[in-house]
C-alpha cells in the first residue's frame, strides 16, 4: 500500500507556480472583460436587416459593428431574452470584480458558493424578462420579437394566468429582489439603513444650509438698518449747532459765626484814633481859622 502510494504520488501532477496560476487566473479575467465589451458591441450595434439567428438575410453589407458573429449572437439574445439580455454583460463584470475582490481579500465575509450565485442570476433574468414583457410592451425599440423575448413571454402569459397581471408583477418584483440578492449578496436591509441615513443626512445637511442662509440674510438686513440709523444720526449731529460746556463757578459756603467775624473786621477802624480827629475836623466851620490866629 505504501508504495502504490508513493508512486500515485510520483505521478501526480505537481501544483502550479503561484505565478503561473496568477498569471492565467489574469488572462481569465481578461478573457471576460473582452467577452463583455464584445456582447455590449453586439447588443448596442443590433440592427434588423443584418442576418441572425431568427432570419436570414442575404445580404453584403453589415450594420452591427461586431460583425456577422456579433449579429447572430445580439440577434439570438434579443429574441430569447429581450433588453433583459444585458444582464449577461452583467454577469461577466460581476465575475471579473468578484475574482479581483478574492485577490485582495476584500470579500473575506461573503462565502457564498458559485452555485448560489448562478441560481440568482437565472432568477434576476427570468423574472426581469417577464418583467420586461408585462410592463414595458409598449417600449419603443427594434427586437428581433417583442419586448421581454420569447423567454419573458411565456413566464409573463404563464403568471398572468394563474395570479392575474397585479399579481404577476408583484411576484416578478419580488422574484426579482431574492434573485439580485442571491447574485450580488447584497443585504436589503442594509441597503435601506443607508438609504435612510443618506435621505437623513442630506435632509439635516439641506436645512443646515437654510438656517446658515437665513442667519446670513437677517445679519445683512440689520447690518443695513444699522447703518440707516446711524447716517441719520450723523446727519442730524452735524446740523445741530455745537455745544459747549462751561463748567459753574464754584460756591463756597461760609457760615454765619465767619459772616460775623467777617462783618466786624470790616467796621472796625484799623487806627481808633485817626477815626476821632477826622471827625472834629469835619466839625469845625469852614474858614474860621485856628484858635492861636
């Protein structure tokens, strides 16, 4: 047994080198990325005179930019799928960033199997589809055969059938909701909570703005009437004539013991003596002469 088992393992293949294999994981991507320029090219060229899977033309000239194979291909797609079949475009995108994202491990998180993600895919196509037939019949654009092809046709008759045509739409909506969530692993629960807090914060951030305005506005309003009042009040400064402040003289109080004193300073003769003779002189007749003449 042993050594069965070491030459199963001598002739095992060995593993790739890493570089090897990030190498072809690369071209793979790339391979995609080509794949789904081309069916973009195709679906946008589509045109009804070139030739297809549902007709055929003989004709020389072409219309579709990607050529006889991008025209039976865009043709084939149409028919089958409607415009729903840009979802394959999606697809090959959505394999591309997922392969990117699991390189630089930025989905560590979602583990969900390739499986998975395939059955959301189909679910997201047939339901768009049906979708596409039963509402958007009246849409204006050259298919090969209707909107929502052949595909959205038959769901869309079959669901309008058994639950009616309200009830087939919110049944496609919903398959529709499951089926994206299972393709792209998105939470709806998680969408809404940032739908709000979006819707939130540009509702505060819009009346932020308002109130900075209004704020703005009655800063300029008052501004304005201050300056209103204070050119009246220069104007009425500099008519007026100008006024001039003299200061009162200063009142002493005496009191009556100082008017007292005061008045007897002033009646009292400095010379007691002098006051007498002057007044025998004035007593005297004019001209008399002295006593000793």
């Amino acid at each position: 047994m042993t050594t069965k088992t070491a030459e199963r393992g001598e002739n095992a293949p060995s593993p790739l080198p890493e570089k090897i294999a990030l190498i072809l994981q690369e071209s793979r991507w790339l391979a995609l990325v080509v794949l789904a320029g081309f069916l973009s090219l195709a679906l946008f060229g589509y045109h009804p005179d070139d030739p297809g899977w549902s007709k055929a033309v003989f004709s020389t000239a072409m219309n579709n930019p990607a050529g006889r194979a991008g025209a039976w291909i865009s043709d084939l797609l149409l028919y089958l799928f409607g415009v729903s079949a840009w979802w394959w475009v999606a697809l090959c995108a959505a394999i591309v960033w997922w392969g990117y994202r699991r390189l630089d491990g930025l989905r560590s998180g979602d583990r969900r199997p390739l499986a998975i993600a395939l059955i959301g895919f189909v679910v997201v196509l047939v339901s768009s589809s049906a979708i596409e037939f039963l509402r958007f019949h009246s849409m204006k654009m050259v298919l090969p055969l209707e909107a929502g092809g052949m595909l959205g046709h038959e769901i869309g008759t079959l669901a309008v059938r058994y639950i009616g045509f309200t009830g087939a739409t919110l049944l496609l909506l919903a398959l529709l909701a499951v089926g994206w969530s299972l393709f792209s692993g998105m939470s709806w629960l998680n969408a809404a909570e940032r739908v709000g807090a979006m819707l939130e914060g540009s509702y505060l951030g819009i009346r932020d703005l308002y109130e900075r305005w209004q704020d703005r506005r009655i800063g300029r309003e008052v501004a304005q009437q201050r300056e209103v009042e204070v050119e009246v009040e220069r104007e009425r400064v500099e008519q007026h004539e100008p006024i001039f402040i003299e200061m009162p003289a200063p009142v002493v109080e005496v009191s009556k013991k100082v008017e007292k004193r005061i008045e007897r300073e002033r009646q009292t003769p400095l010379f007691p003596g002098s006051g007498r003779g002057r007044h025998v002189a004035a007593a005297a007749p004019v001209g008399t002469g002295s006593p000793t003449d």
